[in-house]
C-alpha cells in the first residue's frame, strides 16, 4: 500500500463530484428529491473529506521532500516533443483552493436542497452544480496549463448551464449566452498566452516552466517584451473569468440563475480563476513589471468602478453582483502589486462572506415569495432574525470592521498597495486612495442594502406576502459561514495587534518565497497600524452615511436622488456601458453577420452561385430540348445549315480558306 495513499489517487478529489453529476443526470428522472438529494451532497460531502485526507498527507510529504507533489496519471496529448497528461499536484496554493472549493461548495449545495425544493428541473440542476465542482477541482489540481485550460473552459459551460438554468426565461437564456460569449473572448487571450509560453519554453508543465522562467532577465518597465506579452494574455483570459474591466459585463446579469448558483459559482469559485491564474503564475508575473502594473490598474479600476455602481442599485442580487465584481479587483490590486498571499487570503475570506451574503439574500428572497427588489422589503429584521444575524455579520465582514475576516485581508491588500513600487511610488498611492475610496462605497453600498432590507418601516403587503424562516438546510450553512467570517481572518493578524502573526503567508511561503513574509514582519511599525485605523475610521463613515440617508432622514436620500438625477441615472443604468457595447461592438457585429455574411456572401455570393448554375442549366436545356420537335423536315433543315455553316468557316473565316489550300497541297 502506498505510504501516501490519497496522494496517490488524488484524483478521486473531482472524480466524485462527476459521478454525481452522472449518477443525477442519467438516473435522477427516476428517483424522489431526497436521493437526488443524497447523491449530489454525498458526492461533494465525499470530496470535501478526500481533499482533507489529501490535505493531511501533503503536510506529511512536504516535511519529508521539501517540495510540491506531483503525479502524472497518464499521458493525455503526445506529439513530437510535446507531451500534455492528467497530471494533477498539490502545494500550498491547492491546498488553499482546494478546500474552499469542495468545503464552500458542500455547504451550498446543502443550502440548495432547501432553496430549490419546490422548483422543477431539480435533479438537472444538481448534475449541473456537481459537474461544476468537478470541473472546478480540474482547474486547481491540475500541474500544467492545457489541463488547467480543461477546467478553465468546463467552468464556464457550466457556468452557462446553470445561469440559463430557467431556460424558458428569455432574460436568463440571454445571460447564459451573454457569459458564454464574453468569457470565450477572454479565453482567446488566454490560449494565446499558452501558445507562446510553448513557444519559448517548449513545455507547459508548471514545474518545468516555471524552473526554466526563473533564470530570465526581468523585462524593463514599459517594454513588451516576451514574458509580458505572455502575461498580459493570460491576464485577458483572467478578466474575462474574473470579471474585470472591460469583460466584467456578464457576471451582474448572471443573477438570472438561481441564488445558490450565484452562491457557488459567482462568489466563492469560478470567478477566483482568473485570481488564482495570475497567482499560480507570479513567477512569470514578477518578471514583467508592465503587466504587474497593468494588472495592479485594471483591478483597482474595476474595484472603484463596480462600487460606484453598486451604490443605487436595488435588486439585492444586483448589489452584491457589483461587489463581487469590486472585491475581485481588490484581490487584482493585491496580485498587481506583488502581494500575492494577501490576495489569496482576501479570495478565501472574501469566499467565506460573500457566499453567506449571496445564500443570506436568497433567504430573504424567499422569505419574501420571490421579491428581490429593496425597496418592497423593509422591517425584516424581527420576522426573519437568523437570517439577518448571519447577513450582518458577512456584512460587517466585507465593509472591513474588526475582528471579522475582511478588515484582516483589506488591510493587508491596502498596506501593500501604499507600499508599492511598480510605477513609481506616486503609482502606489494612487492605488491606495482609489482602494481606500472603494471601501467607503463597500460600507456605504452594504449597510444600504442591510438597512433597506431589515430595517425601516414595511414596504410590502402582508396579506400577499408571507414573511417566513428559511428551513434548517437553509439556515445551517449561513451559521457555519458566518462563524468562518468572524474567525476566518485571524489566520493572517497583523503584527500590531499582540500575538499577531500572518500564518497565512507563513503557510504559504514555500510557493512565493520568503520576500512576502519579510514585508509582512516589517510591518508592525506603526504605518500599518496608521493604515489599518483609517480603513477602519473610512467604513465607519460609510455606514454612518447609508444610516443617516435610509434610517435617520429617508427624505434626504430621495432629495440627493432628485438633485443628482443625471449621476443617480446614470450609476442606476450602470453608465450605459451595455448600450455602448450593443452600439458599437454588437449591432456592427449583427450588421457584418446580416447584410454581408449572411445575405451578401451566403445567400447572394454561395446561394445564388450554385441556384445560378442550376437554373442555368435548366435554361439552356430547356431552349436545347425544344430543337427535338421529332418532325423529319426540320432535322433535314437543320443539317443543311449545319452544313452551310461549317463551309462557310473553312472558306471565307479569315485565315481559314488559306489553311485549307494549305493542307490541301
């Protein structure tokens, strides 16, 4: 038996999941809700204690070898000198992914069992959500990048299963094939960056590459050189995954899908790819500074700008849609400035809190028959108080108050971008500011929504809505999140707090290196603590603001709505960035498709072609077939001037007579 077992058949991980999307998909018409249900918790309940025991296994191995593991299963592309296999591996980073994956991913799929009990499709949407987690655990087990492209592409079919999983709905058939398309322009990018990497190093094995990449000069600041330009286009692919500036369009309308879709799949994992890419590759990364700062302003952009738009909006999903997109361009900014354990760190916190907020709201939602629109709800509180004890509690996590998770990984992002240097350090407090900025808008945008939906006086009809607790299996996985919101974020204290130590970086130190730890120690000076009390101070005001516009003076939020009716409709219209897309890249694209490809180059170019040919044909054996009268006299008729007719061209055609004489002699 082998020393390491579960090391050994690592990849049972994703395999379990894949056979309860298979066991579900082809044998679930048959069976009750309650097998489906078995099958579908059992197999990623299964999963989550594999990766534990795979998990326990690595911290034996990695104390005996000193380094990752690794394990080719079987070869899966040769051709010539290039071999591509199922190999998966574990380091530090896995271990991290892995078990938010399958731990995060277990919890909502029991919250699912409650939520989706009355809907149809059921068994369907479990094969979905599992085959998602298969595909997901793909993505972060796998030691090379055409495998990681695997997972990378299977989350995102499943992610357009499952946001058009109310087919018959036009609006969520749209957001389906709007994710899909956007996410497939960000892909090209991404296969494009491989392409290369093959190019110049002649392998696309993590291991293999990232020793041959370690010895390379770093390109200078501004220069595309090719490890910039690799990087560059693996960041497209992730900005599209990620939803970043300017591909970030698909993932506020993928709340048409169900809310433990938005739970799993659009807070807590697929949308981490592209962070855990960027992450996965900072050798290449740290040896390009452009795309470092590149990287480092897009999310930063993204977090500011997302916020901004999350401000006004009043579907509760739409909201915490826009704060995802936010939250990911913060651990953006982390990995940008070279920060990359604190930008995992906010992944797995951020994994924590948003996927209570997003399962918190599809309590409230149905606690309300379906309502999702803030302004119909109000005074929930006291009807609906475990649901708005566990929301607060995320709520009070993302705005960045002690002691929850995400003041620990905000202040950790935030101390790195004032101390970053890529760009100048002009570049790095800009960074800061806008990072600052963006989280006096998070506190402002979420203590809104808390006290829109929980607070104030009742905006709904009783007689039409019951207001009513979610079940247990609904209940149970908010209470298990909220307890990892709170204590989720010591794992990484601060040194300035007594006995504060950042295991996190610690932990993962032998995949980075020892620089991040270094700079962590270094600080405990009182700048971080400076640092850490602004935030705090800058998300106190933000929620002091939203309490005095919606609790205190509601009246002065709908005068602030009227007097800054061109800014509020433009933020509540998302700055009209989905109309400037269908004027500019969608209806062209229509037009090409319509006028020219289609009616132009099918129809008329291809079509008529071939339909010409072929009424050609028919034309002139149409006029031919009308010379087969079957009257003798016009055969004789026709023979005579036949006759004639050739003569003629022998004799008297120019030249043709001398030919003639010619051979005649």
């Amino acid at each position: 038996m082998p020393k390491y077992l579960m090391l050994e058949y690592l990849w049972i991980v994703p395999l379990l999941p894949l056979l309860g999307s298979a066991a579900n998909g082809i044998f679930g018409a048959k069976w009750p809700n309650r097998i489906v249900d078995w099958v579908a918790i059992g197999s990623t309940g299964l999963s989550f204690l594999a990766a534990l025991e795979a998990v326990r296994e690595f911290f034996d191995y990695f104390t005996e070898n000193h380094h990752p593991f690794q394990k080719a299963f079987f070869t899966w592309i040769a051709a010539g000198n290039f071999r591509a296999g199922f190999d998966l591996q574990m380091d530090q980073l896995t271990v991290v992914m892995v078990l938010v994956v399958t731990g995060v991913g277990w919890l909502i799929h029991i919250y699912a069992t409650g939520y989706m009990a009355h809907e149809g499709g059921y068994r369907r949407f479990f094969s979905y959500l599992n085959l998602f987690m298969f595909f997901m655990l793909i993505l972060v087990l796998a030691a090379n990048y055409v495998l990681l492209f695997v997972g990378w592409e299977g989350v995102g079919l499943s992610s357009y299963l499952l946001i058009g999983f109310y087919f018959l709905k036009k609006s969520a058939s749209d957001a389906g094939k709007k994710a899909f398309i956007v996410n497939r322009i960000g892909d090209f990018g991404f296969m494009l960056g491989m392409f290369l990497l093959f190019k110049t190093f002649g392998t696309l094995d993590f291991v293999a590459l990232f020793a041959k990449a370690d010895p390379w000069p770093a390109d200078a600041m501004g220069h595309l050189g090719t490890l910039t330009i690799a990087c560059l286009l693996l960041f497209t692919g992730a900005c599209g995954k990620s939803a970043q500036l300017p591909l970030y369009v698909w993932l506020p309308d993928a709340m048409e899908g169900p809310t433990p879709v938005s739970a799993l799949i659009h807070a807590a994992t697929m949308v981490t790819a592209g962070v855990y890419v960027v992450a996965r590759s900072h050798i290449l990364f740290t040896h390009a500074p452009t795309a470092m700062l590149v990287v480092a302003i897009v999310g930063c952009a993204t977090a500011f700008f997302a916020a901004t738009i999350g401000l006004v909006q009043r579907d509760i999903k739409k909201v915490l849609a826009y704060s995802t997109v936010s939250q990911l361009g913060y651990m953006f900014l982390a990995c940008g400035v070279g920060a990359f354990s604190a930008g995992i760190f906010h992944l797995m916190t951020h994994a924590f809190f948003k996927a209570l907020l997003f399962l918190a709201a599809g309590s409230v939602i149905h606690a309300m028959g379906g309502e999702q629109d803030m302004n119909h709800m109000g005074g929930l509180s006291k009807k609906i108080r475990r649901t708005y004890v566990t929301m607060l509690t995320a709520t009070l996590a993302i705005a960045g108050f002690p002691p929850f998770a995400g003041f620990f990984s905000k202040d950790a992002i935030l101390l790195s971008a004032f101390e970053n240097e890529y760009g100048g350090r002009t570049v790095g407090y800009a960074l800061y500011g806008f990072g600052l900025a963006t989280a006096l808008l998070t506190a402002f945008y979420m203590f809104r929504l808390m006290f829109l939906t929980f607070h104030g006086k009742q905006r709904y009809d009783e007689h039409h809505v019951h207001v009513h607790e979610s079940p247990d299996n609904m209940l149970a996985p908010l209470m298990i999140l909220a307890l990892l919101s709170i204590v989720g974020g010591w794992l990484a204290a601060p040194a300035f707090l007594p006995g504060g130590t950042d295991y996190f970086a610690k932990f993962l130190q032998p995949v980075y290196g020892g620089a991040e730890v270094a700079a962590a120690e270094a600080g405990a000076h009182s700048l971080e603590l400076w640092l850490a009390g602004v935030a705090v101070v800058t998300a106190f005001v933000g929620a002091m603001v939203a309490y005095w516009l919606y609790l205190k003076r509601p009246e002065k939020a709908d005068g602030l709505v009227k007097s800054l009716n061109p800014a509020y409709t433009t933020l509540l219209n998302k700055y009209y960035v989905d109309e400037l897309y269908a004027a500019v890249v969608v209806k062209p694209l229509l037009w090409i498709s319509t006028k020219v490809l289609w009616q132009a180059a099918d129809v008329a170019g291809i079509d008529g072609t071939v339909n010409g040919i072929g009424e050609g044909a028919t034309a002139i054996g149409d006029g031919v077939r009308h010379t087969q009268s079957g009257n003798t006299r016009s055969y004789a008729v026709w023979v005579v001037v036949g006759a004639i007719a050739i003569i003629a061209v022998i004799f008297f055609w120019p030249f043709g007579g001398k030919t003639v004489i010619g051979m005649v002699r």
